[in-house]
C-alpha cells in the first residue's frame, strides 16, 4: 500500500490531514473544525520571495553549481573567451591561440607517444619503428607529433610578426613580449631535444652539428653544450637527458609560462591594428591642443587613446598610465577655458579621427 505522506500547504492535504494534539498543525488553526488553515502554497512563495530564500538554492544544488559556486568558472570563461576585444579584430589575433591548440595537441600526442617509446640507445630506434609499423594508428600519431612541432614553429614565428607589426610589444605589454621571447626559444628547444628520440642516423648526426654549434658560442657556449650531452662525449646518457628535457622540463616550462602570457592578455587585453584609429570621446579638446606628456594631472582624469578611465585600451583593466600616452584631456567649463585663453575658446574643428602613438583602438569595443 502506498504511504500518502500530506503536503504542509497543499490544500487538499490539509483538509485531508487530522489536527495534531493541540490541533495545530502549522500554528494558524482555527481551533474549531479542526482543520488545519495554513498558508497558501502562493501565500508562501510570496513570503519566501520577501524573506530572500531561494529554495533551488536552499535545497536542491546540483552538481554544477557546486563547483560553480566554489571556482567561479563563469567568471574565468568571461574573461578569456566572452571578454571585449578592440575594434577591428581580425584572423591575425588566432594565431596565438592556434599556437596554444598545436602545444596542447602535441602534448596529447607526445603522451601517447611515451606509452610505447623506450629512451635507451638501444632501443629507442626499434620502438620507434615500432609505433609506425605495428602499433595502432600509430605512424598517424606519429605523424600528427612530427608535422604538429613544425606547424608549432611556424605559427609561433607568425604570432610574434603580428604582435610587432601590430605594436603590441609597447607599454604596457613589454613583460607579454618577453614572455613570449622565452617562449619561442623553449619552443625552439623542444624541436631540438625532439629530434634526437629516433636515433637514427640522421638524428644521430644532426644532434651532434647542433652540439657543436652550441659549443661555439661564446661564454656559456660550451657549458651548455656540456650540459646537453651530459659529459664531454655524445653517449647514451645523452638520449636520456635530451628525452628528459624533451617530455618534462622543456613542456612544463612552456605550459606555465603560456599560464602567465595568457593572463597578461586577459589583464591588459589585446592591442587594436594600427590601421584602427581612435574615436575622441565626447568632449574632449582635440589632440593637436594639448602638448602629449602632462604628469601633473591627475591620471583618472586623462583621456588615454580615446578611454576616459585612465585604461590604455579601454578593457576595463586598471593599466597604469604612462604620461607619454596621454593625447588630450577633458574640456574644461566653458567659462573658465574662456577667461583662460579667449582666443583658444574659439570654435575648433573636431579631430574625431585623431590616430594615437601606439594604435591602440582606446574604448572603441565591439
Ligand atoms: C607557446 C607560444 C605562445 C603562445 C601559446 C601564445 C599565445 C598567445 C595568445 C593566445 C595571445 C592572445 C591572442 C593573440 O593576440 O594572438 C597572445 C598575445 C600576445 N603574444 Fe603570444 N603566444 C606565444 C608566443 C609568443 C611569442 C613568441 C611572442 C613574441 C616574442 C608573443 C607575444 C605576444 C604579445 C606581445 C601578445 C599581446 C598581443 C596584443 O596585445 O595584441 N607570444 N599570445
């Protein structure tokens, strides 16, 4: 038999449900039928809503907005993929972003690679040959981790032309650019320590001219070549450091510096192209009037490359800024720039136009 457990509120519970002892089931009976007058179901949402309870909340959260509750995910996919970008954002901006996409697929490539490569000078040739005969799409994953470093080259060289072409290595992203500069010699080194793993003689012979190249260079030269081969001579130890180098060192480094570059993209957001001008806000006097380099005034009183918020790129970032980069200052009331210069008050053309040093798009967001 099925157990009918009554619903406090509902109303035909409560017709249905005997009083308790003192005939009150939920303190508003009226003591004389003995039934029981509760709040309606409305009655009591209505109370809920003013009291600020949220029953979804109270009782029933899942799994989601647990972790949601405790990590703030919306708040992280906001700001790297929902956040405001200039305008005038073009394909050139994917690059860096496909450089990431190679790393990560090499990563899961390289992984899978290391569940079937042994890094011992005896056997590091046949186990490779044995991924591309035998085992399971392996000469395809092999082929992915191959083509992947070269692509991984290519895009890098290509991200860094457009950030140089674009400016963005200036104030305030000169940190990003150094980044980046480490970023693209550990990239670099990746394909070096990669392309001793098959042992064959091609990459026997390569490594050891790429050796002796490094030797040659002056000062730390030869104590990085030292270090690379692991001792005087080119020997098995070396295989083991190069693969060491390859699958930990060298990925670890770059994976937490990407952590680093991305967070000052997200911070200090993306530059505009130099070909965007930026708009003069409302107000504002013309550049021309104003002489660039002001420190005096008070920052968050500058308009910096079109944002009025003391922002170099109008992201809502807080970006200190720098005194070269000021181009105008808000106008001032009308009366005081009239005593102050009668001639200077006169009716200007306004340079809606007017470009900044560093080509930054300002507050025009899309
Ligand atoms: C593993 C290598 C790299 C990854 C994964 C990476 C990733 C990214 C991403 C996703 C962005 C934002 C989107 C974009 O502008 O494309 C970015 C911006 C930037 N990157 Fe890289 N990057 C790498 C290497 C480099 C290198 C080698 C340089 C220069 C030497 C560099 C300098 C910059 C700069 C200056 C910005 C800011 C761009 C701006 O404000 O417009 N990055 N990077």
């Amino acid at each position: 038999m099925a157990l009918k457990i009554p619903i406090p509120g509902r109303k035909k519970d409560q017709e249905a449900a005997a009083p308790s002892e003192n005939g009150d089931l939920n303190g508003s009976s009226n003591g004389q039928n003995g039934h029981v007058e509760g709040p309606t179901r409305a009655e009591r949402v209505q109370k809920a809503k003013e009291l600020g309870i949220h029953h979804g909340k109270e009782a029933g959260m899942n799994a989601t907005d647990w972790v949601e509750e405790r990590v703030n995910g919306t708040g992280i996919y906001t700001a790297m993929l929902s956040r405001k970008v200039p305008k005038g954002t073009n394909w050139f901006y994917t690059l860096g972003s496909s450089v990431m996409f190679i790393f990560a697929m090499q990563a899961i490539t390289g992984v899978v690679l290391a569940m079937y490569y042994t890094p011992s000078a005896t056997q590091a040739y046949a186990t490779i040959a044995h991924i591309t005969n035998d085992v399971f799409l392996g000469e395809f994953v092999r082929g992915l981790h191959k083509w992947g470093a070269s692509l991984m080259i290519i895009l890098i060289f290509l991200h860094m032309a457009r950030t140089f072409f674009f400016g963005a290595y200036k104030y305030p992203r000169e940190l990003n650019w150094v980044i980046g500069v480490v970023l693209i010699v550990l990239t670099m080194v990746m394909g070096l320590t990669g392309y001793l793993l098959p042992f064959d003689q091609r990459s026997f012979w390569a490594t050891i001219v790429a050796n002796n190249i490094t030797a040659s260079g002056p000062i730390a030269g030869p104590f990085l070549a030292d270090f690379l081969r692991a001792g005087p001579d080119f020997s098995a130890t070396t295989l083991s450091r190069f693969y060491a180098l390859h699958m930990l060192v060298v990925p670890g480094l770059i994976a937490g510096l990407i952590g680093a570059h991305l967070y000052l993209v997200v911070k200090l957001g993306t530059t505009a192209p130099p070909w965007v001008r930026a708009a003069r806000p409302k107000g504002a006097r013309p550049s021309e009037l104003v002489p660039a380099g002001v420190p005096t005034l008070d920052a968050t009183e500058l308009v910096m490359n079109g944002s009025t918020n003391g922002h170099t790129n109008g992201s809502g970032n807080g970006a200190v800024p720098h005194p070269d980069e000021v181009i105008a200052i808000e106008e001032p009331p009308a009366e005081a720039a009239a005593e102050a210069a009668p001639e200077a008050s006169s009716p200007v053309e306004p340079a809606t136009d007017a470009p900044t040093e560093n080509g930054d798009a300002g507050g025009e967001q899309s």
